[in-house]
C-alpha cells in the first residue's frame, strides 16, 4: 500500500506539503493541492483521517447551524460556506436546528457536545441565552452570520440601513401613506425583522410621518405576504399607497396579491423590497440589495482567523445593502410611468 | 473527568447501551438516548469521537452529494435526510458537487476518497461514468435518489408517470395544442427532465396528437420558465392552449407571464405542472404532487438497510405522484369556470 512518502515523491513536493495539502491544515496552493491529489488518487493513498485528528487534535471540518435550509437566504449562505470550505479542504457538518423543536435540543445538548468541528458558524439561528452558552462553552470559535449578540463574532447586513433607505425612497416619491408588511405574525419575532421595522418606524418619524405609521404582520414568506396582502388590498379604505416588505419574498407575495386584484403596480401601488431575492427581476421589484453567498464566504475567512489567532476578539463585519431601482415604484398615482412599464398596454392581435 | 460509567449510571442503563446511545452505533430508543444525552451533558461527558471511530471503524456520519443546495427539491430532500439523521444520532457531512466546476472534480478526487463518512447519499448528482465508478469504489454503500443508474439503490418518482397524467389531464379537458415547457436550454438535459418530456410525446402519440408535438424549452428555474412563456406567450399565432411544465417551477414562470400579458389562466391558457411546490397554492396550480422531504427520509433508511446488511443488492424505491386539482387547468375557451377564479371580477370600490 502507498504511503505518503510516495504520494509526496509522485507530486515533486516535500512529505510535510503532501500532508498538509491532504489533510486542509495550514497553507498550500490550489494547484500545488491538485497536484498532491492527483497523485493520492493515481497512488489509491487515503489519509485515515481518524488517526488525523487524533494526531493534530483537528477534524478538519467546520460546523454549519441554522434554522432551515429551504429558505433562499439560507441555502444561499450555506453555498458561500460550502464553496470556501472546499476551497480549503474542509468538510462540512450540517446541523439544522428548527426553533422549538426536539431535533434542535439534541442538537445543543448532544451533537454539538461531540464536537466533531474545529469552528462552528451559527447561521440566523437567533439562539436562546443557554443555547448561546452552551456554544461559547465548546471552545471552539463561533462566528454568526445575522445575530443580536457581542458574544460572538458576527457577519451581517447592515438592516436598519437597509429599511431606512427603502423607507426614503418611497417619501422622496411622494408618499406618506406607507405600510411595512411582514413579520411578528407568529410569537417568533425575528432579531432581523424587528430591526428592519425600526429602521421604517425612525425614517417615518423624522419624516414627521408618526401618525402614519401602520404595521401589518405576516409570515415571512412569499405566501404569507401575499395572504396578507389580499387581506390590506382588497379593502379599499385601508389600502396604502406604498409599502415596504420586511424582504423580497414578502414584497413579491405583495405584488402578486395586487395583480390578482387588478391593482396596478407602481401607479396604484408601490412596492419597496430587501433581498435583491434570484425572483426580484421578473417581479421589476425595486430593492436593497443584500448577497447572502457573500457573506458565507466572509464568515469562513473570519472563522479562519480566529482558528489561527485564538487571542482574536470577537469582531463585526456589517455590509452595507444598496438601492436597485426596478420599476416597482413611482409617484403615487402616476399613471404616466405606469404605462411605460405594465405590459397589458401591450397590444394583443389575439385571444 | 466523567466517563462513560458515570454516564451510564446516572443515566440508569448498561455501559453498552449508554455507548450506542452516544455514538449513533446500533439500536437505542428515542426516550434511552435522550436520556444518556442528558446524563452525559450533566456530567460534560462527551466521547472523543475520533477514537470511537478508530474503535469502531464507523464514523457515524453521512455524506450527502448534490449539485445544488438553494433549490427547492434539492433543499427539501436536505431537510428530509437531516431529520432522518438527527433521529440516528448520526452527522450529516454535505458536499456541494455542482456539475462542471473545479470543486466537483475536487469532492470526487479528494474529498469523497477520504471516506469520512459510513455511507454516501447522492441527490439529483447525474455522475459521470468516472464519477460513478469512483463513488462505487469507495466501498461504502451508496443510495441515489433521482438517478439514471441501476448500480446504486435509488429512491424516486416515476416521473414518466408525473407527465403522462398531466398531459392525459390536458387532453381530457379538450386540448390539442399542447406544449412542453423547459429543459433543454443547455448542453445539459438533465434525466429527470428527459424522462418527464418522453411521458409527454408517449401520451400525446397514444392519443393521436403526435403533429402536436412541441417542446419549448427554458432553463428549469421560475425566472428561466418565465422567459420562454413571454416569448412564446407573446405571439399569437404560436400561442398553445396548456401547457405542461417540466415541473412548477417553471410552469409558474408561465402564469406569471400569461398575467402580465394580460392571457387569462386558465380561460385562455391552461397550465400544469409536476412537484407541488411550495408556491404551488399561491398560483392554484394544478399539479402532480411530488414530497421530496419523503425521498431523503427513505433514502436514509434504505442506507441504514445496506450498513446493516452489506449483502443485500441494489434496491429501487419509485413513488408515484397524484394529480392535485386547482384552478390553473380548463376546457379550452371555458370563459365561465375563468369567471369563477379570477379575482379581477371582483367588484373595486376604490382606485
């Protein structure tokens, strides 16, 4: 059977390059790792990583925590995380931790205790104060991507600034009559979603717009802002004439709801969004562009700093979301600009 | 510092029993584990997971290969697997394979050969030959779900079926110009697409409508379908009368574009689709329902079998789909049942 001497000596390299190239410690080339491989594979060589981690006292692998993976921001930062892994020959461990359920529970009082991770990222997982402690007391460094907490480092947008400029955006359209949707349907108010709707509750204060202000809950999903959406449209007395969605999926549910009412988007309504959601182009929704793959991505680079660097603080990197200006909003009442966008305007030689 | 007979003790069972229980190996009942977890977490007793898996030569953890994990099939059938997991006691390592990257080489090169897992579930992956072999060599046992294979067990629909009924639905309600949206838009045509398109011409042939045939194809995304429904949507004299969408996705894609060209579904157009996707009640799609979360739970037993029975033979799961009627299908020209769905009917007192 084929050692790593011969391995190293296939691939022109030095024995400790082999070995770090195939177990992801320490530093080596991308092509210097594929070169290594290649000759592992040539070889049939397979370090038993087992005798690895017991050697080095690292799994070579990073914990991933998070709520769902069936959410477009979830699996879009889970894609981030995987990519950087992979780049750096890392495995990743998958916990995925529903709030209030038995399968979260085990995963803080059993899978976590086993810490089979050199590194754990903690994605929105909004953690109780014990579940908190419980993975401060693994000592092993956590980064979040989207958290309330200091006692970790953190990756995230920067939210408030995310509703505030959407807020703006619609004053400086004209409009006063401004609705925020979504969130706080159910007892789980997330961290995120209050945030967002203070960033709406300060712009429209300062816009002496107080008297305005007006909440309306729904999940935050799609359908769930669209069900709430056709519950606010289809009452002419309480409709707005704008309203910003907690996120895309929501704004997009809201969209879809005035369709089907035959309200028309933006004349009749405007819609202000946060995401910049894989679905914001086909619905021309006007949003705050956030990228969570991006953040993945940094979480893994900043995880990676504080495995070399165990004296490292915890620290915060906040990105800053921008406006992308689609045709989802306008003027209030600006049938002009309407017919410029909305495609029934579009003549129809058949039917 | 504890060991496992302190654990065992105060968790009342036998030292045997308390080290399944906490290394996933071998049978322990929910209430028995989470029992020994309780006690171990009291007592900060947990188990160096690297020298129970050179004890036992199993690793207690599952690979998952898929080439996406932000769609929805893809991301249900994660959540599926992972509570099959948590409920083992068993981790759950992902490996993010998409078609044609470096990384993909990288996870079959280096990181599937270095076995850290007991066994391996491929989602959706369509492997190479190369690719295959590979996996087959690793001597691990393998559980496809979705596959063209017969070298793995596999776990699937029978997706001929999934099209057959909703092009017999189509044809029921009168049509003759019927037309299969998506796939195909790339060099690659992915085998569950095909086989859904093959469903179709079968069914369309059998009925005598073989000069009716007519692929359109699109990206398989909800934008994607989108795109191609505006384009042929657009001019009249290509428009069909229904259309069967390689799956809702895209058969959502379609309605949105009928609505913005102001075709009416389903008065005009009839569309159908395959999954019965989570956006599938808010378009009142009609579809055949499909439950991928289904798919990664038996998928995980089926290799629990083979981990426990290294003899028993590649195995076939194939689920049939049922058609679930909403409102998005009609007899062509069928203004009456429009007038019943469409929402613009209703009286707007406002605006």
């Amino acid at each position: 059977m084929a050692g790593i001497a011969d391995v190293a000596r296939l691939a022109g390299v030095s024995k400790s390059t082999a070995s770090r190239a195939l177990t992801g410690s320490g530093y080596v080339s991308e092509r210097t790792r594929d070169r290594v491989a290649e000759a592992a594979a040539t070889l049939g060589y397979v370090p038993s990583t087992s005798a690895v981690s017991l050697a080095t006292g690292r799994t070579q692998t990073v914990g991933v925590v998070m709520p769902y993976v069936n959410r477009w921001f979830f699996a879009e930062v889970l894609e981030g995380i995987q990519h950087a892994l992979l780049e750096r020959g890392l495995d990743l461990a998958l916990y995925d931790a529903k709030p209030g359920t038995a399968g979260r529970r085990r995963i803080f009082e059993h899978f976590l205790a086993r810490k089979r991770f050199d590194g754990l990222i903690a994605v929105g997982l909004e953690p109780e104060d014990e579940e908190l402690e419980r993975m401060l007391a693994l000592e092993r460094p956590v980064v979040s991507v989207v958290a309330a907490t200091s006692a970790t480092s953190v990756v995230s947008i920067d939210d408030g600034h995310a509703a505030r400029r959407a807020t703006e955006h619609l004053i400086d359209l004209g409009h006063r009559d401004i609705v925020f949707l979504g969130g706080g349907s159910t007892a789980h108010w997330a961290h995120v979603d209050r945030r967002r709707m203070s960033g709406y509750i300060e712009t429209m204060t300062d816009a002496a717009l107080a008297d305005h202000v007006r909440h309306v809950p729904s999940d935050v999903t799609c359908p769930g802002g669209y069900a709430a959406a056709v519950d606010l449209l289809g009452d002419a007395r309480r409709r707005p004439s704008a309203i910003v969605g907690v996120c895309d999926e929501v704004a997009i549910g809201a969209i879809i709801a005035a369709r089907r009412l035959g309200i028309r988007v933006p004349s009749e309504l405007s819609v202000v969004g946060i995401d910049d959601h894989e679905y914001a182009e086909m619905f021309s929704l006007t949003t705050l562009r956030q990228v969570p793959r991006e953040q993945g991505t940094a979480a893994v680079a900043l995880l990676e700093r504080h495995l070399s660097d165990p004296t490292l603080p915890p620290t915060e990197v906040r990105l800053k979301p921008t406006l992308v200006m689609r045709t989802s909003t306008a003027h209030p009442d600006s049938l002009e600009s309407a017919m410029a966008v909305d495609m029934r305007a579009t003549p129809r030689s058949g039917a």
